[in-house]
C-alpha cells in the first residue's frame, strides 16, 4: 500500500517543517514538498492545519486480557490506542494470569497481531504472580524479548527483592518500572489524605506512600546502577525527589498521568468513583508541580495508565470500587488543554522519549525520513471537543471527562505503514 | 425538602425548621394515643447495609406514628460484594414503589450515590465515617429542651471526645453545633483526629472538663488498638474517659451525652445514671419526635399534622 500524507506541519526530534510524507510499505519512502501521490491506488491522507509526528508510544496501558475481557480486550484496546494516536502501547502485566511467564507474554503479542491496529507490548512482571515474592525469570522473559518490567498496581514491597532484581536486572538490557506505594500507608485508602477526605469521611491516601518508596528506588539505583522507571507520578515533593536523583546523575526516567496534570482530589466531592484512581488524583499544588516536572524534563514521559472497568465494578460504593480510569482516547485532548508547553516537548513526551524508556527506539519514536518504520501520527493541535461515552472505542466507559472541554485531537493514525485510524475512525 | 443527605445541605435555616417541627412531634408523642395521619399511603423503606438496629427501630417507629407503610430491606455488605451492585439492590427496591429510602451504610457517600439513581428521597442513616445528620439533629434538640435554647447556641461551650476520625456523628456534630452557634472543642489523640481538622483541639480531657457546657463522648472501638491508633484502652481511659474524678469537675449545668452503644469503663467510666447532667436517654427519646419530623417535612407536604386519628 501507498499513503501519501500531505500539508502537515512534520514535527520530529530534529525540528519541524511543513512537507508531504510518501509511505510505502511499512516504510517512509519519501519526506518533501509537493511529493507526487497521482499513482495507481496511493491513498491521500489530508493533514492540512495538522502536526504529523511520529506515533504516540504508552508505557502504560491495562489492556485486561487475559482474565477481565468484560472491561477490555486486546483489540478493543488497541483500536482505543489507535483512535489516540498510540501506535505502540505498554501492556502492563497485572492480568489473570499475570504477564510473568514467556507463554502469557507470547498469548499478548499474538492477540495484538491479530487485531493490527498498534504494537502492545508486553511488560514482564518482576516478581512472580506480581505477588512479592519470588523473582520471575527475567533472563528468560528478556530473551522472549520484554524490555520492561514491573509489578504495577503493586510495588515491590521488599527492599531485598527490589535490590536484587535491579542488581540482577544489569546484565539483562532491561528496564524495571515501580508502582511506587507502601501498601502498608495505603491499606483501605480511597483519595488524597488532606482537607477533601477529611471533611468526606473517606480513609486517606497519602503522599508519603509515594514519596517513601520514590526515595527508596533512587537509592537503590544509585547504589546498583541499574536503570529504574517510575510510573504515574502524582506529588510535588516526588517530582522534586525526581529532578535531585536527575541531577546526581541517578539513572532514573519518570512518566506522569494526564489525570494527575488536570485533576485534582475535589473531584471527588459528589462521590464519584470514576475519579477514584491509585495514586489518587491531589491538590494543585502537585499538578503544578507535575506540569513543572514535564516542562524541565523531570518527568520523561507521558503514560495514560488507561484502566478500564466495567459499570458493575464501578458503580459500587467508593471504597468498594476499583481504582483506575480510561485514558488512551483522551491524553492528547487533555495534555494539550492543559500543558502551556512548546508542542516538540509534549510530543516527545507522547513519542520518542517513552519510545527510549520502553526500548521500542528502533521503530517507534523515529525521525520522519525516508528509510524509517511509517509509525504515524496526525492530529489537529487546536479543535476543541468533548468525549462521548457511547462512542469511545474502549470497551469501557469509565472517563472522567465527560463534559470537559479538550483540546487537540487526533486525525489519522498510521501504524506500519497501514492508516488504521483515518478522520478518528478505525479502520478495523 | 428532597433529602436528607447532611447537615451541611441542610443548612442553618433547615435545621431551625426541623427543630420547630420536633416541638409539635414531640407533643404527638405525648398524646395517649401518639399517632397521626400525616403520612398516610407513604411508603417509607429502610435499607440497612450495616447492622444498627437501634437507629432501625427510631425510624420504623417514627413513620408508623406518622401512618406511613414501612419495608425493610436488611442487607450486610457481604452480599454486595456477593455480585449485586449498589446501583442494581436500590433500582430494585425502588420499582416496587418507595417514597423515601432510609439508607445506613458502611461507605461514606453511598447517600448521594444513589440519590442518581432513584427519584425517591433519601434519608441519610450513617454512611460509613461521613455523616449521621438524624443524630445531629437529636442531639441539638436534646440540648435546646435540657438548656432551654430555642433562640440557639450562641456562647455555649460543647467538646467533642474520642474517635473523632471515623466518626459520622461527630462529622455531622460539628457542623451541625457550629451552624447553631457553639463553640466546639475536638479531644482526642492527633491519630484519632482527620488529617486536617476544622476546630480548636485539646489535648485531653483534662484540658477542657472545667470549662464546658456539653460533654459529649463518642464510643472507643476496641479495635483501633490493633491499628496503632492508642496503644490500650486503660491509657486512652487515663486520658479521654470520664471518670468519677472529672465527673466532679463538670459545671452543674453541664450536660453529658453519648450516642451509644456506650463502652462502659472505657469513655464511660462512671455510672451515668448517677450523672445529673447526663441525657442519654432522651437522646434516644428524642430521636423518634426528630425522625418524624425530617419524615413529616420530606413526604408531608400538603397534609395537616394537626388532624386528630
């Protein structure tokens, strides 16, 4: 197949420039003016007033297969990954049965083949069944090809296994990722600890948690030199714990939510328990601190941590209800509406940086020239819209912006050369 | 009225209406034959996610003194986690035709949760540590008849004592004695206390016992000593529980009240029956004439409370 894109601002690491992009194949053959799309069966995609920029990448997405398919499968996951601009999705590994074995992994990566709409990509788990207690096989993981690890909707409770799966970790070209809470601090807790749980009679969730185990995993990667991935970043003073570890050298990479840079614990003020989410949604003083921890590069990435669960599961009293949102269709509409940063560092959040942290850098993230993987991109930066439940790709509906103005949304995907998402419609 | 979730949402305005209402309620109840026809053809249903069969039977007297039908719908909560959401056990109970849902639950927020999901009143029986509102307002009309208060709290001293943090009926206390004109004081130790607190606090019982006009202390589980919260019962008792040594300091005046179930030598180490000041059983008195009026003002309008049987 080829696909012409034509008009768009072309938006990449090494700069922007208002070109055609000529696919052919999976591959970009051809990046110019006025490129030539007038042969037999070349599909013209208009990008006029849009960015094209290399594919977005998720480094961290719950697709819920195997195990809770009523909530979401791999396919419709991915074709919400695609209606957002992902054409590479982290699949994190809390499944049933959970990511830590070369079989499950395998069960993944054949399901997103089938369904063709984006690349999900397995992560392992660290510790077997995410339970804490035994160590996966990373080696035998890593060499099936898994690049990242982590035990997410857990942290790795132990200090001596944490230690010793980044000591581990070295000789393997892996990356390990945290879930950053000591579940002892949070047992029972259902939004921020401050004044909002305080006057809703609602257990806390406090940022300590957080900041305990943030503190620990820089340690620990100092001491080990291993690499260490923080997930879903939500407090100022993890931010600023962050941004010393960054300056000390520490080799630590850090990704925020889309939730946690617009929302905050007030939401919850009707009981709502689609804003009930882990790590909680806090004070402005910490979206501020995270919008300052993207803009400086503190935090490398952004990652949706989209979580889908079915009404049943949700409509529960809030203590009851599991935590977790939808995010996949929404980062871009949010983070555009709610970043004031230039549009090169928001896509290279989006884009090439995850890319870097999830070892995806050889096809996903890449310039835009010929010979590279047409891992595409295009969105109009400045249409306002708002999201309707019923037509969310997702199998799930559990969006906390219902009635939110967004801003900046995405027109055609292009994933291996194939416009899987043309106009924000799938394709498949 | 529409509900009663809070006493927040009720307000200050509210809570004068309601505690008017109870005056005439409370002269029903002392009739021979204390039953009226006010709420006549109503249907009143209780559904208890949390065992509470004294706030149960306030309720259930409270509607049939009024003529209301009344169901009840016991639940524990393990039988929502059994499968059946929230959203499903209400919209059920409610097509069977219920005007006002009388709700006790564990959770905090359940109230307002399902308030979106059934066109009937609700009527807030405790959610979880969140509010209690009937109990706020029975206890403000047991202070207002036992102090002769009609006209407000303005200057009166109340300290609030004990579990502050899980506590419904001292979330709804507090607001409720405020919006009256108390001043309130919060006891307790800085880990049975919110994470952020919206009153003066006293370190112990000892600070405050000599300066108060209610005394009011909230039962102590046992098992917050599992939870690190104190480390025994004797040392919170040494320091929050009213014994017979500050039983003596209390003012003349001073009232002491408890919600109940009261824990007998822990925050109640003295006989209360030998407490002058103590009201705890009009409390519960009060609690049906408080009842029938937030029942009377949500369902009633229309109907003459006045006509005779």
């Amino acid at each position: 197949m080829t696909v012409l894109i034509t008009g768009g601002l072309v938006l990449d690491q090494t700069g922007e420039r208002t070109a055609d992009v000529l696919i052919d194949g999976s591959v970009v053959v051809a990046v110019g003016e006025d490129l030539d799309g007038d042969g037999q069966g070349v599909t013209v995609l208009d990008a006029a007033g849009c960015v094209v920029c290399p594919g977005f990448v998720d480094l961290h997405a719950h697709m819920r297969e195997p195990g809770h398919e009523e909530a979401e499968t791999i396919e419709t996951g991915a074709r919400a990954a695609a209606v957002g601009g992902y054409t590479a999705v982290v699949a994190m590994p809390n499944t049933d049965p959970a990511q830590d074995s070369v079989s499950v992994v395998e069960f993944v990566r054949r399901q997103a083949l089938a369904a063709g709409l984006c690349e999900v990509v397995p992560a392992g788990c660290i510790t077997v069944g995410r339970l804490g207690q035994q160590l996966a096989p990373l080696a035998e993981l890593a060499a099936a090809g898994v690049t990242l690890f982590t035990d997410d909707g857990n942290g790795v409770q132990d200090p001596l296994l944490m230690r010793r799966a980044l000591e581990y970790s070295l000789d393997l070209g892996i990356t390990l990722a945290q879930h950053c809470e000591v579940a002892r601090l949070t047992e029972g807790a259902v939004m921020h600890e401050g004044e909002c749980c305080s006057r809703l009679g609602l257990p806390g969730w406090p940022s300590i948690a957080e900041e305990l185990m943030v503190h620990r995993d820089i340690e620990l990667s100092r001491l080990t030199g291993a690499r260490i991935h923080l997930l879903h970043l939500s407090t100022e003073r993890s931010v600023e714990l962050v941004r010393a570890a960054k300056a000390d050298g520490v080799a630590v990479t850090a990704e925020a939510a889309p939730h946690h840079l617009s929302l905050t614990d007030d939401a919850l003020d009707g009981y709502g328990t689609v804003y009930k989410v882990n790590p909680p949604l806090r004070r402005p003083s910490d979206v501020a601190a995270i919008r300052a921890g993207l803009a400086d590069g503190t935090i490398d990435a952004i990652a949706t941590d989209h979580a889908p669960h079915t009404p049943q599961t949700k409509e529960q009293p809030l203590d009851h209800a599991p935590p977790g949102m939808l995010g996949l269709e929404t980062a871009l509409g949010v983070v555009l509406a709610h970043l004031d940063m230039p549009l090169t560092d928001i896509v290279a959040a989006l884009s090439w940086k995850p890319a870097a942290i999830a070892g995806l850098g050889d096809r996903h993230g890449r310039p835009i020239a010929a010979g590279e993987p047409a891992n595409l991109t295009v969105f109009d930066p400045d249409v306002q819209w708002e999201v309707q439940p019923a037509r969310l790709s997702s199998r799930s509906r559990n969006t906390p912006y219902v009635a939110t103005p967004l801003r900046g949304r995405v027109r055609h995907t292009v994933f291996n050369g194939d416009p899987v998402v043309l106009d924000g419609a799938p394709q498949r | 009225m529409k509900h009663l979730r809070s006493i927040a949402e009720l307000g200050a305005d509210g809570m004068a209406r309601l505690l008017d209402l109870t005056d005439h309620m409370a002269e029903v109840n002392r009739r021979p034959n204390p039953k009226v026809p006010a709420l006549r053809g109503k249907t009143v249903c209780m559904i208890f996610f949390e065992d509470s069969t004294r706030t149960r039977l306030s309720f259930d007297t409270a509607a049939k003194r009024l003529s209301a039908d009344t169901m009840t719908f016991s639940v524990g909560t393990s039988s929502v986690n059994k499968g059946e959401s929230l959203r499903d056990t209400i919209e059920t109970v409610a097509a069977m035709g219920v005007d006002a849902f009388v709700i006790r639950h564990g959770s905090s927020g359940t109230p307002w949760q399902v308030s979106n999901w059934t066109n009937s009143s609700i009527i807030n029986a405790g959610d979880g540590w969140h509010e209690h509102p009937t109990q706020a307002l029975l206890d403000c009309y047991t202070i207002r008849t036992a102090l002769g208060r009609t006209g407000g709290f303005d200057g009166l001293r109340i300290a609030i004592v004990g579990d502050i943090k899980h506590s419904r009926v001292a979330r709804s206390n507090i607001d409720a004695f405020r919006l009256m004109g108390a001043e309130v004081t919060l006891v307790a130790p800085r880990t049975l206390l919110p994470p952020v607190v919206s009153a003066p606090t006293a370190a112990d019982l000892d600070d405050v016992i000599d300066d108060i006009d209610v005394l009011y202390l909230l039962r102590m589980q046992r098992e917050r000593m599992t939870e690190a919260l104190v480390p025994t019962m004797r040392e919170y008792t040494a320091r929050f529980g009213l014994t017979p040594q500050r039983a003596r300091r209390l003012g003349k005046h001073a009232l002491v009240m408890h919600p109940g179930p009261m824990n007998r030598g822990v925050e109640m180490a003295v006989d209360p029956s030998e407490l002058p000041g103590a009201v705890i059983t009009q409390q519960v008195t009060n609690g049906i004439a408080v009842r029938m009026a937030v029942l009377f003002d949500i369902l009633g309008s229309g109907t003459d409370l006045e006509v005779q049987p």
